[in-house]
C-alpha cells in the first residue's frame, strides 16, 4: 500500500511546486494628454463614486458568451484598479480637458470636497463579446451644491471589439467610455452656463 501511495504523493508535490499562469492586468485609458495650467477656474466639478451592477463589481472582467445571457468572469484577465474607479478616473481626465476651456475645473478622483456641480454615474452594462461588441449602458445625474437635479439622462452605445482576446474588448470598452464622455461634456455645459447666470 505504501509503495503505491508513495509516487502518487511525489507528482502531487511536484504538481504544488508548477508556476501558475500570471495575471494580465487591464485599465480603461482616457487617450487624452497630461494638462497643465497655470490657475484653474473657481468652478468645480466633481464626478461622484461611480455605482456599478453586481456582476462588474469584480476583479475579472466581465463578457458575454452568447446570446443567451451567459456570463464569462475571465480568470486570468483582471482589472489593475477597482472598475468603478478606473470608469471614474477615465471620465474625470476626459471632462478636464473638455470643460476647462469653458471655465470649469474637475476635481481628481481623489478629491471628495463638495464641488459647485456633481455629476453622478450608474453604469448599468459595461461588457461585451470577445471578438464580438461591446456595450455600454448608463444613466447619470447632474447636481448643484444644493442637491438640486439639474439635469439627467442614460447612455447608450457599441462599439466593435477588433480582436479576440480580452485586451481588444478593453481596448473597445475605453472608446465606449470616452463616447460616454465626449457625449457628457456636450450635454452639461449648456446646463453649467444657465446654472452660472
């Protein structure tokens, strides 16, 4: 009986000391050059914690593998930073340089004061198909210091994934978020110029 158990305890210790696969990290990229100025303008902007549904709130990203509502969480394809962060992060850095020629500062992600202007983000969907497209779905809220609602509104949009691989959905789900962005930016200051008059 030892003689039988004694090589299977040697592969077992053997299969403990293999390397496992590394994680590939991702992050969502705003594409939009460091600003620098010498005064930023007296009104603010903040881009409120990003909510997000329960099955993106995860360190695996997310995508679709039919059409039957079937989820995929890739195991070995994960987020570098929290995915309500990096959204965040990315839309804070693409308002910057949107609104700052109008006058208004966004504050950094990092930055909880209260600002003049809130803007609050509800991802509803943000995945896709590997190979396929990705989508995004939002609804945001737009608030003065009062917590008046001055404005809101949803997002939706597609974008083709143009590869196979996970880095390509990233890739696609970056544009989807700088869309949403471009779209948020157009939209808010006609709202931020009635609201400063």
């Amino acid at each position: 009986m030892l003689k039988s158990v004694c090589p299977f305890l040697l592969l077992l210790s053997l299969a403990a000391c293999g390397r496992s696969v590394p994680d590939t990290c991702y992050l969502l990229e705003s594409a939009v050059p460091p600003l620098v100025v010498d005064q930023l303008p007296a009104c603010s902007l903040r881009i409120a914690r990003v909510s997000l549904p329960e099955y993106l709130d995860r360190r695996g990203i997310v995508s679709r593998s039919d059409s039957q509502g079937r989820l995929e969480i890739a195991q070995f394809h994960v987020w570098a930073e929290p995915l309500d962060q990096n959204v965040r992060r990315v839309v804070q850095e693409g308002l910057m340089h949107l609104l700052l020629s109008k006058g208004i500062t966004v504050q950094s992600t990092g930055d909880e004061t209260v600002g003049d202007f809130t803007l609050l983000l509800d991802v509803r969907r943000l995945d896709g198909a590997v190979g396929g497209m990705a989508v995004l779905q939002m609804q945001w809220t737009f608030k003065n210091k009062r917590d008046d609602i001055l404005g809101r509104g949803m997002y939706a949009d597609e974008e083709p994934v143009s590869g196979n691989d996970h880095g390509a959905l990233v890739l696609a789900q970056s544009r989807l978020v700088r869309h949403m962005t471009e779209h948020l930016a157009k939209v808010l200051v006609p709202l931020l110029e009635k609201e400063r008059v």
